[in-house]
C-alpha cells in the first residue's frame, strides 16, 4: 500500500495504460482522479472501483478542463501524484505533407497539456511539502520509424521538458520524470487510423502478433507493464530519482534486429561469411 492516504490524478485514463495505473494505484491504495473525454469507458471504471477511482470528465486540450480537474484534486487534499497520459496518434503526414492545423492538434493534445499539467499541478504540490510527476513520452522521443512525425515531435518535447521541468520544481520536492512506452497492445493503434468495430478488432490481433516478433521479449507489452514503472516513479521507492525516463519497450530501443535475433545476420556477420576458409 504505497500510496494509502495520496491523491493521484491519472489523465486518459479511461483505457489503455491509463486505466490500468490507475487500477494500479488505487489497488495500493490512493484515492484516483481519472480524466478523460471517455465518459462510458470513466463512469463505468469509476463505478467498479468501491469509490477508490473518481471520473472528472477532461479535455486535457482545455486549460479549464485541466484546472478543474486539479482543483478536484486539491478538494481531496491533494494531488500528490500527478500521471500526464492522455493522447492519441494525432497527425499521420509526412513532414512534406502536414497543414499547420493538425500540427497544432497534435502538439497541443500531447505535449501542451503536459506542460499545462505540470505548470497547474506545481503550485497544489508545492502546498503540500512536494509530489511526483510522471510523463507519457514514447520510444518515437528517440528515433524516427516509431512514431508518425508529429507524434514524434511532441514526444520528444514531451521527454525534454521533463528534465526542465524537474529542475524548475526540484526547489519545491517535486520529481518530474517519464515512461516510454515501446509496442504496447492498446487501442491507439487503431483508434489513430480511425478503425471500429470488426476493424479495430483485427487491427488489434495484427498487433498482437507483430508484438510477439517485434522486440527481444518476445510478447506484445500490456498495459500493466507501463502502469508498474509510472507506479515505481510515483512512489518512495523512486525518491532519489527525477528528471529522466524509463524505458518499457521490451527491448525494442536497443538496437537493430540482428543484434539480439540469431537468425538475422549482421553486416559483420555477412562479410565474415566472405572470408575463405582454411
């Protein structure tokens, strides 16, 4: 029961990796604001929760939404964790092909609604003698290939302002760090090409096999490995950690097939198949 007698608010955390930390950090035993424009997927998680889970409905997009949620938070005597996850794939174009307002979109969904997060959560803290802070960045931070470009971007942004915001706040006994999801088998996929229904059933099963392949462990991330880690940041546990990130990618960040999968060679390995034997 790491977190018996905390506040923590989980933003998008009506499904996918929000919803299972919040379930997380409700099960060790903080009182949970979820935020999310998912009315059904929030009322039906808070409903089941025996009162542990709390829905405010939430456009992370809206600086009064954000507020109000924080400020429901605060009435709870709180927040002492603060969990930015709400997003989705934004825009799809290429650098050569984006229009200026789906960047917009994209950038305010997912990387201005943390720092609005943060800078609004701070204060609360503050009040409080500190608190924890955890991002959702993305593997995409780190590289192209992952990620669409927008996407991209904002995760990389995402990722920055984490370490600037843990210096800002470290005066205060506030950490700021982040989780970088890899191939985590949730509806985003989906969701960001538009897919319902049947479609977004058997997108999903694509991506459950692909997970299987895609990484060193070979099994597609769940949810619940990304709740664990945001748990550890959020907790004691982490209390001499601020400022970075974890890696929950299965692997996938450490480098290119051939280097952990026995079956694909290596240019190393190719020319050495070259040289002629004795």
């Amino acid at each position: 029961m790491r977190f018996s007698g905390k506040v923590a608010v989980v933003t998008g955390g009506a499904s996918g990796i929000g919803r299972a930390t919040a379930l997380r950090l409700a099960e060790e035993g903080a009182t949970v604001l979820v935020g999310d424009l998912d009315m059904a997927g929030g009322e039906e998680l808070a409903g089941t929760s025996n009162g542990r889970i709390r829905f405010v409905r939430t456009d992370v997009t809206s600086e009064a939404d954000i507020l109000a949620l924080l400020n429901a938070a605060a009435e709870l005597g709180g927040p002492d964790i603060l969990f930015n996850n709400a997003g989705a794939g934004g825009l799809r174009a290429k650098i050569d092909e984006i229009d200026a307002a789906g960047w917009d979109r994209t950038m305010d969904l997912l990387l201005r609604s943390v720092a609005l997060g943060i800078r609004h959560a701070a204060p609360l803290m503050a009040k409080k003698g500190g608190g924890a802070i955890v991002n959702t960045a993305s593997v995409a931070a780190l590289a192209a290939g992952a990620a669409p470009t927008a996407y991209s971007v904002a995760k990389a942004g995402v990722l920055h302002l984490t370490k600037l915001a843990a210096a800002d706040l470290a005066k205060d006994k506030i950490r700021v760090n982040a989780v970088l999801p890899g191939f985590i088998a949730t509806n985003i996929f989906a969701s960001s090409i538009g897919l319902e229904g049947e479609a977004r059933e058997r997108a999903n099963a694509l991506i459950q096999g692909v997970g299987q392949q895609a990484q060193p462990i070979q099994r597609p991330g769940r949810p619940e490995d990304i709740a664990a880690a945001v748990a550890f940041l959020a907790s004691e546990d982490a209390s001499f950690i601020t400022g970075t990130h974890i890696l929950v990618d299965g692997g996938i960040s450490v480098g290119p097939r051939h280097s952990w999968d026995p079956s694909t060679p290596g240019l190393f390995e190719a020319l050495a198949a070259l040289a002629p034997t004795e």
